[in-house]
C-alpha cells in the first residue's frame, strides 16, 4: 500500500518538474540554431497575471504578479517529475 502524500509535495514537485523543465528549454534554445525546432522547444505561452496589478492605499503600494512560462521541455520536466513522485 502506498504511503499517503501530502498536497504540499504534489505542488512542490510539478513545480520543480516546470522550472526545471523550462530551464532546460531555454539552455537548449540557446544552444540550437535559429529555426523550427528552437521554436518548438522554447516558445510556448505565458499564462499568469500580467500586466502586475497594483493596489495603491496611499500610505502603502501592493503589487502582485505571477506569470508561468510553458515550454515544451517545461511539460516534458513536469511529467518526468510526476513519473518520479510516482515511484517515490
């Protein structure tokens, strides 16, 4: 019987599987010649909140953004990290 696993290290570990991942993507879109195959591995879309939002109290200014960029190494990094919590 598996051992229960905790919400907290579910999200951690996709997360490290998604930075990871787009690292990667990007040390290889530097390394690979300009064409369709950089495109492919390095451009992806950006999903979060942008522009930042701002909330201005006059005596205190929040600001609060987040932005993911997903790659395809980035997915890759993230089912890789998944097989591997899985045989954790």
């Amino acid at each position: 019987m598996a051992a229960p696993r905790g919400l907290g290290l579910v999200v951690l570990v996709v997360v490290a599987g998604l930075v990871v991942g787009s690292l990667l993507g990007d040390l290889l879109g530097h390394l690979l010649p300009s064409g369709w195959l950089q495109d492919v591995l390095t451009k992806g879309p950006t999903i979060g909140l942008t522009p930042p939002s701002t909330l201005d109290l006059r005596l205190v200014s929040l600001t609060l953004g987040f932005a993911f960029k997903v790659n395809l190494v980035g997915v890759l990094g993230i089912v890789i990290s998944a097989l591997t919590l899985r045989r954790l």
